[in-house]
C-alpha cells in the first residue's frame, strides 16, 4: 500500500452522538470519524436506527437501491432499508447510513434495556445479528467498496465472523481487512447457544473453540477470534486484558492468543465539542488565562442544584454510569465520611437500579452538600466539567475514559484510580516538581480513595499550587488528530500485510 493511498473505511457502531448514546462510544463513533475525513480519508458510517432518532431533524433519507432488503434470521425473513444522512458537523460531511426496522430498532426508544423493567432486550441477538448482515448487504448493493471494515464492541462482534468465515474468498470482500475495537469487556454480549443457529455462520463453528464461550453463543468472543486485528481504547487497557485475568475475565484465553494483534490507541476527544472557550452549552466561556470565570459557572451550577455557593468550598463533580465497575461501591462506602468534609458534591448518571436508589437516598438526606440528577444530560455534563473544581472516578475499570480528559480540559483536577486509560491520562501532582495533573490512587479500597480526595481538598486551599494543577491538566492535548494518525498507520499495516 503506497503511505498516499486515500483510505475507504466503513465504522459500523451501535451508538452515535448526537442522535443516541448510552456512553463514549457514541462520542467515539462520531469524532473519530469526523477526524479520519479531516485528515483526507473517506468514512461512511453504519448505525441502527433506534425509535428515538428523528428523521426530519436530521434529514434522514431514503435510498432507493438501498430499499426493502431481505435477510434471513433463523427461519424469520427480516425486511430492513438503509437510510441516508450525514453527521450534523460544520467541518466536514461524513455521511451515515441507517438501520432501519421497525420490529428491531424502529419500536424501541431505548438501545438495548426496556426503559420500563430495565433488563436487557430479549431479542437482542437477533437485533445485532441483523447489524452484522446489513454490513455485507450494503457493501454488495452500494457498490462502494472500503478498503477496511472497523467495527466496534460485543454489537458488532459477528461482522469479522462473518467476514472470516462466509465472505473473505469472496469478491468483493476478499480485498477488505476487518478491525474490530474493544471499548469495554464488562458487556461481551452472552446469549444461550441456540442463538447459533439464527445465525448462519457455518456449523464448524457452533462449538467453544470458536463461537461458543463456556457453552453460550458470544458475540465479542467472536470479533475477537476472527477480527483481522484488534484495537482497545488505551495502551494501559491493551496491557491489561492480555495479562490480568480479573481484568479479560472469561475471554482471557482468546484475548492472550491474540495479543500480538492487539494495539491501544488512547481515545481523543472533540476539542470542537469539549473546549471552555468556546462550549456553548456553559453561561461563561474561559481559558487558563481568563480561569476566574469558572468561579462563576461554579456559582450557576451549585445554584441549579440547590446548593449553596462558597468560592472556598471545593465542589466535587461525579459524571458516570452508575455501576459497580465505575467505582460506585467506594464512593458509597466512603459517603458519610465525605460528608463530614468541607465539599460539596454533584453527581450526574444512571445506571443500576440499586445505586439510583441509594444516591436518590442520600440526596434527602445530605441536601445542603449533595445533589444528584439521575439521568443523561449533556447540557449539564458540560456545566458540571465547567464548574465543578474535581472530578471523582474512582473505577474498578477503564478500558479509556473521557470524562477525565474533558475535565484536564476544563481545568477541573481529576481524583482517578490508576487503571486503563486513567492511568495512561491523569499524572499525581508533585508539590516537589511541580508535574502532575491529577491525584491518583492504586488499590481498590474506600478508605485509599478517601485519602486522595482530602488530599486534594487540603491543596485546593493552596490556591498557587492549584492553578499550577489546572495549567499542567489545561495544556495537555487530547485532539483526535494524533490518535487518528495512529489509526491509519494501523489501517495501512494491517492492508499491507
């Protein structure tokens, strides 16, 4: 492959900002693409279309040649169409094309749990299942051929199995490489073993050595073991998954295999999106050289919460989903101790029912230093990076993490345990030296964590050595155009090989 080549890649996701998103994959999907194109290279994306996502707001439209396509899943025929559009972005069109069907992603709301019992979709093997073969169809019936498929988590994980194993001998496939990209091994998409037979993969295959996992049908295992090669979110998390068992879980002996096509590249962020100077979505834009300003988007979003503002009383902002590998249990274990601390804290997120009850809880009773809204706003994601002082993730895992870039970003001074794209991200600071943008603790315990916090408490009173935290974090650059760079290397390398 000469390095001049203008690169064809198809990014198939099952989120996109802005049109649904559960997590940064949706961040991911759109800015990483947008950067590829930037950068003179052709992407199209594929992503279902869910029944959330309005059509005549973002022009979502009908291709003609792209209409009433038939597969089979198990002995259903499904009839889907893929639909046109474009990413709402002022820099450059990257065009989309979507899933559209009715029974699968037309009628949900919701991308993969009922809204309402909060379980996953029963039929979300076969909803993914159907992702998997549109990639194939579009391919076939659009006539543009990418030079790379790259797919993305437990959603997409059939796509290289069924480039492996039905399509690559043959034309017009037998030309184009897959990647495939874990964000996060937590959800490896497990369904019983007769979901095999929906799929059509070849019978060699309905067993544990390939896409069988301890007996169940596993759609990452499958992107795994067929992928042309492998990419995760972080160096760290790349490091982590093929040496740590606790970490790779059941997929530890398919991912060891596989370490020698395995690359991290740390995830970007949209510094179009997420930059203080220019993010309009907070009342009071600022850089490190106007950063009295976010005192007063500290006082707007205290306020908004119910609390009240003291420009001495550090505010400790939590965005996350809640859940038990976000390191909710120590905040939890350590809440009553944070709250006999000079803080307050505001928290953003949804996640499992036990954790919302617990914080709808503890918002009653600490209501003068704790407030929650649980639920997804992006709005207020920004107004909470903009005014908080700290940012708390203490997670179990990371495959990567944005909120702790988007923080350095906003000279909000992250609180992290060092794992995966944390620890590849957030540095402790040194009062010695001066380097450092962060606090960070290693051990996965509550009180550790509680230490940290009031660490940083005591030095945000040293309001010297805390603008030098915020102008070290402030300075770091976490664009999508080096981490893109690194992607089309490995497209080409992978093409070349």
């Amino acid at each position: 492959m000469t390095p001049s080549k203008r690169l064809k890649i198809l990014f198939v996701t099952s989120e996109l900002f802005p049109f649904m998103k559960t997590g940064g994959l949706a961040d991911v999907s759109a800015a990483l693409p947008q950067m590829l194109t930037e950068l003179g290279h052709e992407v199209r994306i594929l992503v279902p279309k869910y029944g959330a996502i309005d059509s005549r707001k973002y022009k979502i439209h009908e291709v003609v040649r792209l209409k009433d396509i038939t597969v089979k899943i198990g002995n259903k025929d499904i009839v889907f169409s893929l639909r046109s559009s474009f990413l709402p972005s002022q820099r450059v069109r990257v065009q989309i094309y979507f899933l559209d069907n009715q029974e699968y992603f037309g009628s949900r709301k919701s991308l993969y749990t009922d809204p309402i019992s909060g379980a996953d979709y029963k039929d979300n093997d076969e909803r993914f299942i159907l992702l998997a073969k549109s990639v194939f169809q579009l391919v076939t019936l659009l006539g543009w051929i990418p030079d790379v498929i790259h797919s993305n988590d437990w959603q997409c994980g059939l796509i290289p199995a069924y480039h492996k194993n039905v399509f690559s001998t043959l034309a017009p496939f037998d030309s184009i490489k897959s990647i495939f990209t874990i964000h996060n091994l937590a959800n490896s998409g497990s369904f019983p073993a007769a979901t095999f037979s929906k799929t059509e993969l070849p019978e060699s295959l309905d067993n544990d050595k390939n896409s069988l996992l301890d007996g169940k049908f596993n759609f990452l295992k499958n992107g795994i073991l067929y992928a042309d090669y492998l990419t995760t979110v972080s160096e760290g998390y790349a490091e982590e998954i093929v040496t740590k068992k606790d970490v790779a879980l059941d997929l530890y002996p398919c991912l060891s295999k596989k370490k020698k096509s395995l690359k991290g590249i740390i995830n970007g962020i949209d510094t179009v999106v997420w930059n203080p100077q220019t993010d309009k979505f907070i009342p009071h834009k600022y850089s490190f050289e106007t950063i009295a300003k976010k005192r007063d988007n500290k006082k707007i979003l205290v306020e908004r919460f119910g609390l009240h503002f003291d420009e001495n009383t550090p505010t400790i902002g939590i965005i996350s989903r809640l859940l038990s590998i976000k390191g909710m249990d120590l905040i939890l274990d350590a809440f009553e101790e944070l709250m006999n601390m000079n803080i307050q804290i505001v928290l953003l997120g949804a996640g499992e029912k036990k954790y919302q009850t617990a914080f709808e809880k503890l918002t009653k009773k600490h209501s003068d230093k704790f407030a929650s809204y649980l639920g997804f706003n992006d709005d207020l994601a920004h107004l909470i990076e903009a005014g908080s002082d700290m940012l708390l993730m203490p997670s179990l895992f990371e495959p990567c993490g944005l909120n702790q870039m988007y923080s350095l970003a906003y000279g909000t001074i992250p609180i992290v345990r060092q794992t995966g794209g944390l620890g590849d991200t957030v540095f402790a600071f040194d009062e010695k030296t001066g380097e450092g943008n962060g606090f960070v603790f290693q051990k996965y315990d509550s009180a550790v964590m509680l230490k940290e916090v009031k660490k940083a408490v005591k030095l945000y009173s040293d309001q010297k050595l805390w603008l030098k935290i915020i102008k070290n974090g402030m300075k770091s650059d976490f664009s999508w155009k080096s981490s893109a760079k690194k992607y089309i290397e490995l497209y080409k390398t992978v093409l070349s090989s």
